[in-house]
C-alpha cells in the first residue's frame, strides 16, 4: 500500500511538472509574427488593356502583409523596364533597394538609383518615387541629367515614367560636352 502511495504520488508530480513544462514551450503566434513573406526572382507585371507596359523585377521580395500598413521590400535591388506598346523596353531604372506601399499606389527607390533610356538619356538620383496610377516618377533629392552633348543638374524632378518628358524643379547648372572635356585636359 505504501509502494502504491508513493507511485502515486510520484505519477501525480510526474504528471503535474510535463503539463507546466509544456505550458511554457507552448507559443502564441498572432499575425504581427508571421506577418512577412519572403519571394525570390520575383517579376511583377504592370499592363493595360492587355498589354505589358512595365516590368519589375528583384532578386528577393519582403511582402508585409500587416493590414495598417501592407507593403513590399525589395531590399536587394529592384529593376523596373518601361516598355514600348511593342514589348521593346523604352527606358530602365534600377537601385539597390525599394519599398512599394500598396495603399498609396508608389514604389520609392533608393541607393543609387540610375534611369538609362533609348535616347542615351541617364537619370542619377539618390532618391525616386513612382506613382503607379499617374505613371510619374519625382523626386525633391539632386539629380543629374546626362544627354548626347551635355549634362543637366539641379533639385528635383518630375517625369513620365517612362522618361519621354522631364523637367528639374529647380536647375542648377548645364555644362555642354565640350567643356567636361577642356576641364578634364
């Protein structure tokens, strides 16, 4: 009887310390915690009435699918081609890094971002926002213009997307291609 007593007991604590042992390895997750996907090689296309007018793509993509503030990250570099009604890319634009806030319709590129186009067209820029719905890029950070024959700098920009108009808000400077190269003798 006394054997049984103490088995008993011993069953009952036995018991007792794996439910509170369970109870503390035991996990919550709300979704704030699982609340990122992570998507490699990814493509994103942009078309209308069927026809492919922008290309973006990265090599890896944070989607942050919080219902305040969704958001992808492109932390990796992104690269957008503007593309021609035929498919033939008009103009690209690359960064290091990018954020596209669903809810405002915009991606913000970052980190050396450079717009290179068929014309010979060469946008650099630290910082650059496209408005997905106006198809708009702009920027308030300094940026240089590179053309055949000469280079245009200044603060801010507005363009269409696919560069075919710009203006600099506020030009600072044009130097023609033969003065870069008296300067560089």
């Amino acid at each position: 009887m006394k054997n049984n007593l103490l088995f008993l007991i011993f069953s009952v604590y036995l018991i007792t310390g794996c439910g509170e042992e369970h109870a503390e390895t035991r996990q919550i997750f709300t979704q704030d915690d699982v609340a990122v996907e992570l998507a490699t090689d990814v493509e994103i296309l942009y078309s209308d009435s069927a026809v492919v007018r922008v290309r973006v793509s990265g090599p890896t993509m944070l989607n942050f699918t919080s219902l305040e503030t969704p958001k992808q990250e492109f932390p990796d570099g992104i690269r957008f081609e503007f593309l021609q009604p035929d498919g033939s890319v008009r103009s690209t634009l690359t960064a290091h890094q990018a954020v596209r806030q669903q809810d405002k319709g915009t991606i913000v590129a970052r980190d050396s971002v450079v717009m290179n186009t068929v014309k010979q067209e060469r946008l650099e820029t630290e910082e650059l926002i496209w408005d997905e719905k106006a198809g708009k890029i702009r920027t308030d950070k300094f940026v240089k213009v590179s053309q055949p024959g000469e280079v245009v700098y200044g603060f801010g920009l507005e363009a269409e997307q696919d560069f075919s108009y710009w203006k600099i808000l506020v030009p600072k400077g044009k130097i023609r291609a033969e003065q870069i190269n008296d300067l560089n003798n």
